[in-house]
C-alpha cells in the first residue's frame, strides 16, 4: 500500500512528494509488486482510493472511524504486505501506526519535510533568520514558532498545533520498520535526535527529464521556480535584481508575495505566474542559471535535478537540500546564508563565465544520471522492503 495525505502527481516532472509517490507507484510495479494507492483526504482520480476523514479535527487525529475502518479494510481486502506512507499531516500518523501494528503489518515512512524535526518545519532560526543550531526543541522554538504563524491573536494557537504535529510525524517514525530520508543531513539529524536510524535514498528524478537533452549554451539570464512564498526567499528577488542589473531574472509560480513581483520597479525582473510543465522547461533551456534563494531547508527540491537535467547550474545558499546537492555534484556554487550580495555574487560569476557555467551544469546531469536514476532508487527500495519483511516489527 503507497499511502499519501497530498496526493499524487501524475505525470509531472517535477512536483515534490505528489510526484515522488506517482514515480514510487510506478518503480513498484517495475519491481513486480502489486500495488493500491491510497490518499488520505484528498480526492484523487482512477487508480486511487481515497479515504475521506471526520469534518472534527480532533477525531482525525485521535481515532477517525472512517479511515481507521478504511484503511483496516483495504489492507485486509488487498492481501497488503506492506505500508509505505508519505505523509505531512498530523492528522494521520496516529491512525496509520495503530493499523500497522494492529495487523502486523510493516510500515516504511519516507521523510518529505523537516516537520518531523522541526516544528516550523523550516530548520532556521526565526526572525533572523539564521541557520538553526538547536539539539533538540526548547523555549528557543517557541520564537520560531510565533514568527512563523505571523498573526498576533493566533499565535499561541498555531504554535501547539507546530507542536503537535511534529510530536506526531516523531511517533510515526517510531513505529515504522524502516525510514527513508533523500536526505544524508536529516538522517544523521534524526540520529542524533531520537536514536532513529534512516536509510538515505535521494528520491528518484522523472525518467522524463532525464529523456531531455542537457542545453548548456543560454542567454546570460537567470530563471528562479517555486512558490511564491518567504520561505523560498521570493521577498529578496526584487533585491537581487537590482544587484544584478543588467542580468535578467525570470520568476515562474503562484504564490502570496506575487505582488511584491507586480510593482515592476525593476525593469529586468520578469513575472510568468503559473505556466505549464513545458512552458517551464523551456524557460529554464533559454537561461543560463537557475537560482535558488530559499532560506529554509528544503528536504530534497525537484528544482535542482531540473536544472540538472537540463545542463543548467545551481545558485543557492549553503543550507538543505540544496546544499548536500550541490556539494555531492559540483553542479553549481553555495552562498553565505542568507548574504543576498554574496549571492548576487555568484550568480555573476556563472553569467560572466559560460564555459565554468557548463562545465557545473554537465556535471549536475551527469550526477543525477548516476545517482538518482530510477532503478538505482529501485535497487535500494527493494532491499529496504526485504530487510522490513524479515525483521518485521
């Protein structure tokens, strides 16, 4: 059973955990294992059931009838061998642990966010914000937290449900056979924080984007892809770009800070809003870098293995996902945290040096054509299957 409380991500190239389950479908049936995909909540189209749970928040995370009977009787109807659950939601865990071990069955948790760590699910010091060095949660996160939520009067509400919703995610991991983090940072974190033990796997790229054909050459501009959110560090592209001017920045995706990209005070920032997966890939071959501002830690973004597929290089800052990518790569260059001159920085440098600019982007394909190739996903799911079969739990 692949079970998912986002959904599933057909077709899509890119598309974080969604698209990761569709592909983790998929991988499956090449491993010939019969498989029935479940989502949690979300209605989803042919081929998935879905279980929708109790309009009581409370009962869907204590003990939600509906789902808790659903998925009993799925597992039971189905002959499941195993869960793998994908899940963000605090709703869930609970739910999904106890049917686990009520009917002995194994349960794989792959981890998609910092949320089971980190509350905020940011892993960054707030307001600042600042690279968090924090063991292990206290008063300090408390901080995190309000800043987080933003809004005064419910500030103190969001910050018991941050908590709770890692205390949650934390008790799944708890009950599962085997963990799974595309992350090597956040399972040596996971370690050292709760004494869990995670197989590092980097999650699979689209064997779509690896049909495509690297272009290196492009046309000195830079191209960023995501939300449109602070996280994603959208609030310092207007900064960036005046940095940087002549060089054009070229914003793609929907989000709360689009008006922020709307004032048009830069002549060479340039807003898309939402385009279509083609549209996107043939925006990221006509530039020359892909840029990467965020400033919280992304687990494992789809964006960097695009822009490695398409032989682009990466800016991004040392921190997450990006950072352990890059590094690993040599695709691209890693900026201070979070020093926007010091980015701007390195995204001259990759314009102003196309040959060094195609020589990190060849070697970004080439990364990604070794190690996140889908049968070598597939070779170390199936002996992460094998060890939870025997051991049990």
């Amino acid at each position: 059973m692949i079970l998912h409380d986002a959904g599933f991500g057909f077709g899509l190239p890119g598309g974080g955990a969604e698209a990761y389950c569709e592909l983790l479908s998929t991988i499956n049936l090449h491993l010939d294992n019969a498989i029935i995909k479940v989502a949690l909540g979300k209605e989803e189209g042919v081929g998935v059931v879905t279980l929708e749970g109790s309009k009581i928040p409370i009962a869907r995370t204590i003990y939600d009838k509906h789902i808790t009977e659903g998925l009993r009787e799925l597992c039971k109807d189905f002959k499941a061998d195993l869960i793998h659950a994908n899940i963000l939601n605090a709703h869930y865990p609970l739910i999904v642990s106890r049917i686990s071990r009520s009917l002995g069955l194994p349960l794989i948790v792959t981890v998609h966010s910092w949320a089971y760590l980190c509350p905020t699910a940011w892993n960054v010091m707030l307001p600042e914000p600042v690279p968090c060095a924090v063991s292990s949660m206290n008063r300090r996160c408390l901080k995190c937290m309000m800043f987080r939520e933003g809004s005064r009067r419910s500030q103190l509400t969001a910050a018991v449900k941050m908590l709770h919703g890692t205390y949650a995610l934390q008790l799944l991991l708890k009950g599962a056979s085997c963990v799974i983090s595309p992350s090597a940072f956040f399972a040596k974190r996971l370690y050292e924080r709760l004494g869990i033990r995670a197989y590092h796997i980097p999650n699979p790229v689209n064997p779509l984007l690896l049909r495509e054909e690297p272009r290196s050459e492009g046309d000195s501009s830079v191209v960023f892809v995501g939300r449109l959110e602070f996280e994603k560090g959208v609030h310092l592209l207007p900064c960036l770009a005046k940095i940087i001017n002549p060089i054009n920045v070229h914003v793609l995706g929907r989000g709360r800070l689009e008006e922020l990209l709307l004032q048009g005070r830069f002549p060479n920032l340039f807003y898309h809003g939402f385009v279509t997966e083609h549209e996107k890939l043939d925006l990221i071959r006509k530039t020359s870098v892909m840029i990467i501002p965020s400033v919280w830690c992304d687990m494992f973004p789809t964006t960097v293995f695009e822009a490695f597929a398409l032989g682009k290089p990466v800016v991004a800052f040392d921190l997450g996902g990006p950072k352990e990518m890059i590094e690993a790569s040599g695709g691209g260059l890693l900026a201070k945290p979070f020093d926007i001159e010091n980015f701007a920085e390195k995204v001259t440098y990759l314009v102003e040096n196309p040959t060094e600019a195609r020589k990190m982007g060849l070697m970004g394909r080439r990364w990604i054509e070794k190690n996140l190739h889908p049968d070598c996903f597939a070779e170390s799911l199936a002996k992460v299957y094998e060890y939870a079969m025997i051991s049990g739990k």
